[in-house]
C-alpha cells in the first residue's frame, strides 16, 4: 500500500509547511469518551507527532450510542485500549500512549508535561478546574469543549486566561443533564482540533477569550467575549 500521498486531501486548508508542523506537535487528550474518541481520530488522520490518550474508564453499554471507539464486542474494556487500536488502524505513524488512570490533582501535571496542547474531552466541572491549573503551571494551551443536549461550547485557554472562572463560576447553579445524542459530540471535537491547528500552525483567530456556543437545534452559533 502507497501511503505517501496520505495527507495530499489536507492541502488547500493546510500547507505542506503547516503539515511537517502538526507532525513534531505532541497533544494529550483527556477523556477518552464521546468528544475523546473523535479527537484522537482526527488528531491521527492528522499525522500528529504523537498522542496520550488519558481515561481511566472502561466501556458501558450507555457509551454505544455515541462514543466512537465503543463497539458491542468491548463493553467492559479499558477505553484507552480502544483508542491505541484505533489509532494504530488509522495511522501506524503516530505512537499513541494509553494512561490508563483518571486525571487529578496528583497526576494532572506528570500527565501533560512536555506536550504541546491538551485536549479537554472530561465531562465534570471540577476535574476540568484541575486540568486549567495544570496547563496553567506548565504553561501548555487547552482546548475546551463540552456537549449537553443539541448544544455544545467550545474554547481556547492559554495559560493564566482562568477562563473556567467565566465559563463555570463558583457558586453557580448546576447545570441539567439534557443528554448526549451521537450528532453532538463529533460537532464539538472537530471545532475543537481546527482551534488546536490554527493555534499550533499560527492561522486565523482562535477561540481566546471567547466561548463558541453551538446549538444544533436552531442551527445557530453565538460567540460570548470574556
């Protein structure tokens, strides 16, 4: 199989430049779930220099409906197992490193130490505050997105931005579980993978100081400054 010509579908939206770029970038995606399995497809169609897949959580059968990488025959098994087949099918190239653990606040900054951007695929509140701490003292920038429902959000936190403090503030209501249909999730990781390209390749503007407000319902976007 002739595999040079892999990227050659990229080009036009991406150079050849932008391309040899994403290929030295190390991203480490925590959550391996719903937005999780999206982004670390993406992310090895990319070619990414490398991955870490961070999930301590094993497959249910509440996961089928949505998760990409969950499938009838692996219920029960550890999520970043899946992912590293996954990728390996995708794209041999790209060394995929399973964590097989859940983030806290022990481990988040022996986790994502020495990567270039870090994906928030989580789905609580306060293990997403620990992550924005531990990209804040390794100075690495997170990608954020989130689904409830026919909406998702999205954005992009540069070190010191705290921008959690905004999106979810302390003392806050809680926020209703509106479910998690199948079209929301991919919708939200690829958002959050073009934000993470445009920042390591240096195009256009991110999603900084803003938060993207997706609602497939109305078919409606809104951006709401910080």
């Amino acid at each position: 199989m002739d595999l040079t010509r892999r990227y050659d579908r990229n080009f036009g939206a991406l150079t050849r430049e932008d391309s040899v770029a994403i290929s030295s970038k190390r991203a480490c995606v925590i959550g391996c779930g719903g937005l999780g399995g999206h982004i670390i497809e993406m992310l090895a169609r990319l070619g990414f220099g490398a991955i870490t897949a961070v999930d301590g959580d094993v497959f249910d059968v509440t996961n089928l409906n949505r998760q990409l990488l969950s499938l009838e025959d692996n219920i029960g098994e550890h999520k970043v197992h899946a992912a590293v087949a996954r990728a390996r099918q995708i794209n041999s190239k790209v060394p995929l490193f399973p964590v097989n653990t859940f983030l806290n606040a022990q481990n988040a900054g022996y986790i994502i130490d020495k990567h270039d951007v870090v994906f928030d695929a989580l789905d609580n509140i306060d293990a997403r505050r620990i992550l924005q701490k531990a990209c804040k003292e390794k100075n690495i920038p997170l990608i954020h997105g989130a689904v409830n429902g026919w909406r998702g959000q999205v954005s992009v936190i540069m070190p010191g931005d705290d921008s959690f403090d905004k999106i979810f503030p302390v003392g806050a209501a809680p926020i209703a579980d509106e479910g998690n249909p199948p079209f929301a999730p991919p919708s939200v990781a690829s958002t959050q993978v073009a934000e993470a390209i445009k920042l390591l390749c240096g195009k256009g503007e991110i999603l900084r100081n803003k938060l993207l407000v997706m609602d497939l319902y109305t078919c409606t976007c809104d951006i709401i400054n910080f």
